[in-house]
C-alpha cells in the first residue's frame, strides 16, 4: 500500500470515530488531538511530507485501537 492509500485508509477510520481532521499552517507546533467547543480535532501540519502525515495518522489510529480495546462495554 502507498503512502496516499495509507492516508487515505487513516483519514477514513479516524472521521469514523467522529473525529475531524485538518490540515494547518501549524507554524513549527506539533500536530495533534485537541477538542474545539467539545468536537475533536485532529490538526496536522501540512507542511510535514506526506509520509510525516501518515506516520502521525497511523500514530492516533493505533491509539484509538488500544484507547477502545481497554475500554469496558456499557450493557
């Protein structure tokens, strides 16, 4: 799979738990998982090479995987 595939497959599981992903000037800041009046928002430099990107994606996308798995079920 491609960097844009992986990109791609990233931004489509993250949106799916809700959560909206921008591209910014971040000005040097790193990227990151903040929440704007209670929406989370996943910003990314868009400076950073596309491989940068994705590296940062698969990052929260693991997290998001283990944040869940650790989670218990409410019946």
């Amino acid at each position: 799979m491609d960097v844009i595939d992986r990109l791609n497959l990233c931004l489509k599981i993250i949106r799916g738990k809700g959560i909206q992903v921008r591209f910014e000037d971040l000005e040097g800041m790193p990227s990151g998982l903040c929440e704007v009046k209670q929406e989370p928002i996943l910003m990314v430099d868009f400076a950073l090479t596309s491989k940068e990107q994705v590296e940062i994606l698969e990052r929260v996308v693991e997290k998001l995987s283990a944040d869940s798995k650790s989670r218990p079920r409410v019946a």
